[in-house]
C-alpha cells in the first residue's frame, strides 16, 4: 500500500453548501507512452464520473488500461492528454502527496517489523497528529475491520484476508476522500477471496468513502459495485449497474467478458410490435425484443444466458426461443449441470440446470436436445429495448 496523504498539503475541499459535485471526474483523458520508436496508447479517451460514497468498479482484461487509469486518478501517472478532477477541482498536474486520496495494492507492503497497531498508525504519527487522536481514530478503524484484539500482532502472524484488513485500515485512518483498490484480492484463495469481498462492501458503506476498485474478476465487481467500466483496448465499452450489464451488454466484448453468454447472429424475417423474429432453421426461431431501429432483413447479434434457457427433448410451444442440437457434454457442478450443446449452425451453447428435486432433466452426451428460453430473456446487443426490469 502507498499512502499518497503523505505530505501534510492537501487540495482544497469544496465550501459547505455548493451544489453537489462528482468525488472524481476524468474527462478525454489519454495517455500515451513511446516504445521502441512508436507510440503506444494505453488509454484512449476516458470520460467518466463516480459520485461521492460510490462503489465503482473498472473491470476488464490484462491490458486494457484499467490500472494506469485509476493511477491517473492517484497521480502517479500523468495523462497525455485530458483532465481528472477531484471534488470538482482539477488536479490534473498535482502530485499524489496533495490528493486527498489513498492506494491499496495487491501486495499490501505492510511494516514487517510494526504490528497492528504501528502499522495503522504510521501515516498519522508522519502527520504529527496528537497521539490521543491517533489512539482514537486507530482504535475506531481497528473496530470497523474486525481486528479489535489483534494489536500488537505482527504481519507473519496473520492470514492472508487479515492482512488486507490492516492495508485497509492504515489507508482508511488518514481520512481519504476516495479510497483506490487495485486488485487487492488478487493474492488471496478462492474462499477466502469471496468472504472478503463481502467484508469490503460492508467496510465501504460503513466508512461512506468513495472507492475505485481495479480488477479483472468479474465475480468481484458485479458481487460489490455500485456500478461497473468494463474497459477494452484502452476505452470504456460499457459503464452501467451490475444488473443492466449482465442484462444488457452493450457489445459482444462486454456480454462475452462479464459471465458466460451465448452468442448468435441471425436475419429478422418479422419484426412486430416491438420483437423480431430470427429463423435459425426448420422450425427453429429466436424471439428478442428490439428498438425501432430494426428493420425486416436486417442482422441481429442476439444474447442469451446460460441459466434462462431450458432444455427438453420434445419441441417447445410458438411462444419462446426454440433452437435444436446435440449434447456434446455435461458437467456435474453441485447447485446444477452445465451441458454444452453444439447447434446445427455451428454455434455451440452452454445451458446451466439448476438440480432441482423436481428436475426431469436427463440429457446425456449424444443426445438430441430442444433449448428454448422465453423472449424477454434474449437481449440484442446495443438494443435499449427489453422487457426486464431496469436495473437500479
């Protein structure tokens, strides 16, 4: 973790009373780096803003420029091109020690030689505040994170999920406007980095802080954000809630990135108050609402997920999706079965069917299989129209 508080100088808050502002802003930034004679662009235009005691995640591949992003946003790299601002104040060329924002790295870089107590409270000793204040706010911050007991514990004597909470603690104590996370969990297993995932959203909202949360874990973001940038090649594709870009994905990066979707393109032979009809064969059809965009011979990129279809052995009825294809593999995943089915054009679809008492399911490999899924449940990539619920 690198505290960038360290100096005493910060940049100035907003006066009490002014219209509410965005915590951070960025606006056309760009930032640029040559390699070997060329220039390379590691983000290429990034607008956003993320609200006070917001949750907000950049989610995306190795690569896509989430983290030399938010390190714009630190000021540990400055952009090419662009401005970020703070509470409304552009802060585009101040240095990290005057932004009143903290950074948690994936290494954590805690004291080795400090316990708990020392390591929390180092940047408040380097700020020469009282040590009655520094007990105070380091005893509050060690009761938020549930390490209140564990004070004089050095680093090598806790686990990995415990060391996370001093990192977060020590940056939490100073204060921060903005709190930035790049793939703090990146380091920890399986279970306990789902258990922690719980604990940072509990410790955001307790704190009211705005965090920026970098990671590639798509199971990270949609489980803690408030809302989502799911980045690529340097661009923002999509920034939504979690719901609407599971949903809703507006490319065929972000539906193939975010959980697993099943992807098809077809020619709307009707399209009718609002829903087109694709035929993908003899008796087959794909039902998905469109915008008035959509014309009759026209393409259609189609979404849908692996857990709202339904597969059966005999033809479903006129109203659903209704695609044919042979079960080329099942997996047993405990909670439910993943099949795999290879469809007459080529494509192949994942079906997740959840175990059930009830379920009558018996597919096996070799089998030829009906899945249909109700209309609602197929999504055109780029489309505003759908008849789910809006996410909030």
């Amino acid at each position: 973790m690198t505290d960038t508080q360290a100096g005493k100088e910060t940049v100035a808050p907003r006066a009490p009373g002014s219209s509410p502002v965005p915590a951070i802003e960025l606006d056309g930034v760009v930032k640029e780096y040559t390699a070997h004679g060329e220039v390379v662009r590691a983000v290429k235009g990034v607008s956003l803003s993320i609200a006070q005691g917001e949750f907000f995640s950049m989610l995306g591949p190795s690569g896509c420029g989430k983290t030399t992003t938010m390190r714009m946003i630190a000021g540990f790299e400055e952009p090419s091109r662009g401005t970020v601002r703070l509470h409304g104040q552009d802060v585009t060329d101040v240095p990290p020690n005057r932004r009143d924002v903290n950074m948690v790295f994936q290494s954590y870089a805690l004291f080795p030689h400090m316990n708990v107590w020392e390591n929390v409270a180092f940047g408040l000793r380097r700020k020469r505040v009282p040590e009655e204040e520094i007990k105070r706010r380091v005893g509050e911050m060690l009761e938020i994170v549930d390490l209140a007991g564990r004070e004089k514990r050095r680093p090598r004597q806790m686990s990995g999920g415990q060391q996370q909470r001093v990192a977060l603690a020590r940056a939490l104590v100073n204060n921060p406007r903005a709190l930035l996370l790049d793939e703090p969990l990146g380091a920890l297993d399986l279970k306990l980095r789902q258990a922690m995932q719980m604990e940072l959203k509990r410790i955001q909202r307790e704190v009211g802080i705005t965090f920026v949360y970098v990671t590639h874990d798509q199971n990270e973001a949609l489980t803690m954000s408030d809302r989502i940038a799911v980045m690529n090649d340097g661009l923002v594709e999509q920034l939504a809630g979690p719901r609407e870009i599971y949903e809703r994905p507006a490319t065929t990066f972000v539906a193939g990135f975010i959980g697993t979707s099943n992807l098809l393109s077809g020619t709307a032979a009707e399209v009718s108050g609002g829903t087109a009809v694709l035929r993908v064969g003899d008796g087959q059809r794909v039902l998905v609402p469109v915008d008035g965009g959509t014309r009759e011979g026209g393409t259609v990129e189609v979404t849908v997920r692996p857990e709202k279809i339904r597969i059966t052995h005999d033809e479903p009825g006129s109203d659903v999706s209704a695609v044919r294809g042979v079960v080329s593999e099942v997996v047993y995943l405990g909670t439910y079965n993943s099949y795999a089915v290879n469809l007459a054009s080529g494509a192949e679809f994942t079906v997740f069917e959840q175990n059930a008492r009830d379920s009558s399911i018996t597919a096996e490999r070799g089998q030829t299989v009906w899945l249909s899924w109700q209309p609602q449940h197929s999504y055109a990539i780029g489309s505003r129209a759908s008849h789910d619920q809006p996410s909030a």
